[in-house]
C-alpha cells in the first residue's frame, strides 16, 4: 500500500460526503427521475460497472419551491480512486431559468479548465486533475428547455476521458 493510501481514501471520502449531502439530503421531483440515466447506463459512460445510490425522491428548494432531484452512481470496487458519476436536475420556475442556471453554470470549484460541451439550450463545463494528480473529475451544468441539469464525474483515468463521459451524458439527458 503506497504512503499516500489516506489521502486517497479522504478524498473518496470526501466525494462520497458531496454526493450524500446533494443526493441523499435532499432528493428530488423535476422533469425526471434517476431512470434517464441508469446504473447499466452510467456504467457505459464511465466505462466500468456501477452501482446506484439509493434515490430518496424528489424535494423542494428555495426560494420558488423549485422541485430538486439527485442520481448518484459509483464504481463497483474497494479502489478509493473509484469513478463516479452523478447528475441533478433541476426545474425552476419560469421566471427563474436565468439565474438559476447562471448560479450553477460556474461551478464555482479552483483550478478548473473550461471547455464548451455544446449539449441542451445553453451548457459549460469543466474539468481539472484531482488533488493528487491521478485521476480526473468533471462538471457540466446544461439547460434543456426549462430544466436545468448538473452532471459530475470523478475518478477518470484523462481529462479526455471525463469530457467524453460528460458529454455522453448531456447528450441523452438533452433528448426529448
């Protein structure tokens, strides 16, 4: 076991606490459910097999009662560099499609390198190195009519890798 096994092990940690803390806390109804996407299908996109967390159902955010729902998928292995994937969905009111997306376009994380994904109406993506330099993790926010979709992806083996697997992604949850 190499010396830096705990901090590997954190950052899963780490990973798993963001996905639970928007996942499982507060699981949402918006233009979906977590079947656009599935388990055999996150695991084509990650290009390994995955296991679903469990959806707790749709919730309600402020300020408008906007409706939140949260999918979450992780690889099937001990490896604390396991490739995840998540994806949210969002569905403001009309009125609020414009600054919602604008709020969650950013992403709002460090050392992140831009790149246009060119799914849904409008979309922006990013993807950087993980904190060790091995892996590689990935954000897209994509609106799509009036639903907003946040899609993550964590643990790939390039940036590549993680822009492939993000595009993938928005492309079939931009589909009618």
């Amino acid at each position: 076991m190499s010396a830096d096994h705990p901090v590997r092990t954190t950052r899963k940690v780490a990973w798993v606490s963001v996905f639970i803390a928007l996942g499982v806390s507060g699981l949402a109804t918006a233009a979906g459910d977590c079947t656009q996407i599935d388990a055999g299908a996150a695991g084509n996109l990650l290009g390994v097999p995955v296991r679903a967390f469990p959806n707790q159902g749709h919730s309600k955010l402020s300020p408008d009662n906007m409706d939140f729902l949260s999918c979450t998928f992780i690889e099937v292995t001990r490896n604390p560099t396991a490739r995840t994937f998540s994806y949210l969905i969002y569905t403001p009111i009309p009125k609020d499609i414009a600054g919602v997306y604008a709020s969650l376009a950013d992403g709002n994380f460090p050392r992140k390198q831009l790149f246009s994904p060119n799914v849904g109406n409008q979309s922006s993506g990013w993807f950087r190195s993980s904190v060790s330099d091995d892996t590689f993790e990935g954000y897209v926010a994509m609106q799509t009519g009036s639903v907003i979709y946040v899609i993550k992806v964590g643990g790939m083996p390039s940036s590549d890798a993680v822009k492939n697997a993000l595009v993938s992604a928005g492309k079939i949850l931009a589909k009618p």
